[in-house]
C-alpha cells in the first residue's frame, strides 16, 4: 500500500519545526523515526496535508550527563542508542532494559525515544486497513461514534502500548515541549489523560523536545517484564517497570508502573507505601503483585485474553520485585 | 501532488529521481531504480523483508520516505556482493540451505551483513538475537545460522594468520 499525498517539510532546528508547526497546526504530523505514524498513514489512520520530517534536527540528538542534576535525552534518540548506553545502564537500569525491549532491533534501529513515548493508542479495531474498518464498522477513535470493545459507552478504551513510559514514570521523568509561545517542562505522569482517542497533552503546534532524568532517580535497581507472544517484534501486551532502592536491607524508596493494559502508562498508587521500609520477601511480592493486577484494567483491545493479560501483571510484578530482591 | 527533485545515493552511484514526497523508500528502489532485491512483505513494519542499510544502519525500506533519506548512503542486496562475484555470506547461504522460497533472503543479507560488520565473531544467541527482527515463511531459521557460522569460519581461514 502507498501513503495517503503530502507535502513535505523538513526543518533544521527545532525553532524553524515549530514555525512550520504554528502556521499548519491544523493538519500536520510529526514524523520521527516513522515506526509508528508510517504503518498507520498506511492505513488511512492518518491523513494530513503536511508531514513534519525532524530527523534532521541535530540538536534533539543524544544522551548529555549533566553532573549533580540526571541527564538529559534528546526525542530523536534512537531506542537502540539508549539499550546500549552505558551511562544509562548503569545509573538508570530500568530505562535500558524496557528500551531493549520494544519491537525488533532494526525497529530499535529507527524508533526514537520522543516517539515510543507519543506512541498513538492501540486497538484491534483502530490499527487495521480502511477495507478491514470499513467492512467491520468505524469506531470512536477513528470514523466512527461507538466503541466495539466496550459498547454502550462513549470513551475510547484504546491501549497505550509503549515499552519505555512505564520505565520513566519509574524514574519520575520530566519531558519538555517546545511551541510558539516557547518551552515549558512537564511531569511524565501528567503528560498522558487516560482516555484513548486523546490520549497525551500534546497540543497540535506543540514538539516535544526533550526528556529529562533527575539525578534523584539514579542508581534504583530496575526491572522491565513485557508478555507478548512473540519473542520479538510484537508490541507489549502487559508490561511492569519496577525501580527500587535499598539501604540496610530494607527497601527505602520504591515505584511501580504498568504498560499496555489502561490507555495511559499508570504508575501504581499504594506501591510505594506498600514496599517502603520493608524487607522483600515472597508474601510482600504477593501483596504488590495483588495490588497491581487490581490498578490494571484490561479490555479486549488487543491480542490474549484480558483475564491473562490482568494475571500476568500480578505475575511479573511479583517476579520482577523477587529478581530485585534476589539480586 | 507535484513531484520533487531528489538525490538519492544508492549503492555507491547517485541518482537523481522526480518522485513524489509520500513516496516509501522501498517503491523508489523497486519502481524508480528497478533494484527489485529488497521484498515488500508484510506491508506492515514488522517482517524485515525490506531491509536495507542507511549509512550503514539496517531499517525497513518500507517505513521510510525516500525524500527524507536524501544526503545518506544507501545500500541494498544488489551492494552486497564484492566484485561481481557472491560474498561469503551469500556464498554460504547457498551451499548451507540458507534460503527456502528465497523472499525474505535479501532482508536478511541486510541483517546479517550489519551484525558482521559491527561484530566479526558473533555467539549463537547474537546471531539469534540480531536475526530476530526478520521473519521467514519456510522457517528455515536453522540453516540460516549454519551458513552465518560457515560464512564467519570462512572469513577467518580466508584471513591469514600472522
């Protein structure tokens, strides 16, 4: 299948990106490593008059330490550049290893880090071809005024999908979005609204730029566990992000978050609490693993059962804390 | 649309091509430059039939405009060989079975040619590992890692020892 027509622009910073996105807000997208916005302009999910190229925007490259403060990442770094960073290996573990994660590793070749975190929401009706949505009925997030997964109700329940957020809600990221009026830095967690067909604070002049990592966050233990059925290419159809820190035997700070089950990455409420000043033992991973099966809220958006996908969270939750404790 | 004019660095020779901005980059190597090597296969991002190497990277042809890969060398299947005759990869991919039905094979040269270039001696699970983004129908994924470990023992006997 061929694109939908376009004209295409391709800016060299990010001030001459967001003039062209401040004069053609209405009907633009932004194109960056094109694993995700390719596939569904394919599709016909997609059909603006403008395309936005900014891989060529060199000042949104790169991984820059910034002593006593975290690091900074640039948007269009790519996910295999972060997998084998060995500065992030090190200090922010997690990130790595959701990173190495996702998709394939030419995909991880191409995928930024901007874009796995701006991923559009998934759904077994939205991401099919216009034949396949057309013979089968429109839904709410594209054509269409009701949703097939959940019938009755006006929200889109499409799943957010990405590997990485769950790691960076972990380590309490802070992202920033360049736009006409300039540039504001925003909480990961407040970045994403939970409902489906407007699933981030991203508004259509807006770019995000950059991806902070507070030094707070650095040197947490760290683990990513994704269910797919695929060994390799698939997108999460569960995934947990835990980060925890230890003194003395006991843990003294601790996070946990979810992917692919809710239509936002979410970390979980309660977690920390329920973790801190304890020692790791079996029946405390049981307790969080209970607790994160009960944040998680899967619907029949994608591939497995959400019965198996809502376990499986409780699962990897609980082994994700004892590879943590037994490390 | 109104077509545009762009440069294109294919396999060490520049081409200049009227074509549209939308165009993918695997429909301007296969329409435009006839370099019918790289497969259009899932049409969907994911089976690696498509692969190429941009400036050296392996990506998928098929999720990329060819306008946006303008100022990068480009290389595809029709690169690999050396001097008119069949690299040791090829070479070895023959002799060992390495292609069934022979669809996916261009991607994978792509692959392979990328994993040895960045790593001369890989372990079995390398191998596995950077041949996990590619999908082949015939599952013939056994003697693929065969023919690499055949192609890799040849380059070393190739290379003498000092």
């Amino acid at each position: 299948m061929s694109l939908p027509q376009f004209r295409l622009l391709r800016p060299r910073s990010v001030e001459e990106a967001v003039g062209y996105l401040a004069t053609h807000a209405s009907n633009i997208r932004v194109l960056a490593g094109g694993t995700d916005l390719i596939p569904s302009m394919r599709q016909k999910l997609f059909e603006p008059e403008y395309v936005l190229d900014v891989r060529r925007i060199a000042e949104l490259q790169g991984i820059r330490p910034q002593r006593g403060v975290g690091v900074e990442i640039g948007v269009l770094t790519t996910l295999n550049a972060i997998e084998h960073s060995d500065f992030l290996r090190k200090h922010y573990p997690v990130l790595t290893e959701a990173a190495a994660t996702v998709a394939s590793p030419v995909l991880r070749n191409m995928g930024t880090i901007g874009g796995n975190i701006c991923l559009d929401t998934r759904c077994l009706w939205y991401n099919q071809s216009l034949t396949w949505r057309k013979a089968c009925g429109f839904c709410i997030k594209k054509n269409g005024d009701l949703c097939h997964v959940a019938p009755g109700g006006t929200k889109c329940w499409a799943v957010f999908s990405g590997d990485t957020p769950p790691a960076l809600l972990c380590l309490n990221a802070e992202v920033e979005i360049a736009s006409p009026s300039g540039a504001r830095r925003l909480p990961l967690r407040e970045f994403y609204t939970g409902i489906g067909d407007d699933y981030r604070k991203l508004q259509p002049n807006e770019l995000l730029t950059r991806v902070f990592l507070p030094e707070s966050s650095a040197d947490y233990r760290g683990v990513y566990r994704k269910l797919r059925v695929r060994g390799s290419i698939d997108y999460p159809l569960a995934g947990v992000a835990v980060v925890v820190k230890r003194s003395d035997g006991h843990v003294s700070d601790a996070r946990l978050a979810l992917t692919a089950v809710n239509p936002a990455p979410v970390l979980v409420k309660g977690a920390s609490a329920m973790l801190s000043g304890k020692t790791m033992t079996e029946e405390l991973a049981d307790k969080v693993g209970d607790l994160a099966a009960r944040t998680a809220k899967p619907l029949t958006t994608s591939a497995l059962t959400p019965e198996y996908r809502r376990e499986m969270i409780r699962v990897f939750t609980r082994r994700a804390i004892l590879a943590i404790a037994n490390n | 649309m109104k077509k545009e004019l762009i440069e294109l660095n294919v396999n060490g020779r520049t081409h200049e091509l009227a074509i549209e901005p939308s165009k993918l980059l695997l429909d301007a190597l296969r329409q435009d430059l006839q370099l019918t090597g790289s497969k259009r296969g899932c049409d969907d991002s994911s089976c690696g039939a498509c692969t190429v190497l941009v400036d050296g990277i392996p990506m998928l042809s098929c999720t990329m405009l060819a306008a946006s890969c303008e100022g990068q060398e480009i290389t595809t299947v029709e690169g690999v060989s050396e001097h008119g005759s069949l690299a040791a990869i090829q070479k070895a991919y023959g002799d060992w079975g390495g292609a069934q039905c022979g669809y996916c094979t261009p991607g994978f040269m792509m692959t392979v040619k990328h994993l040895l270039a960045v790593n001369a001696n890989p372990t079995e699970e390398e191998v596995r590992s950077a041949l996990s983004s590619n999908l082949c129908r015939c599952t013939g994924y056994s003697q693929m890692y065969q023919a690499i470990k055949a192609a890799i023992e040849a380059e070393q006997k190739a290379v003498p020892s000092t």
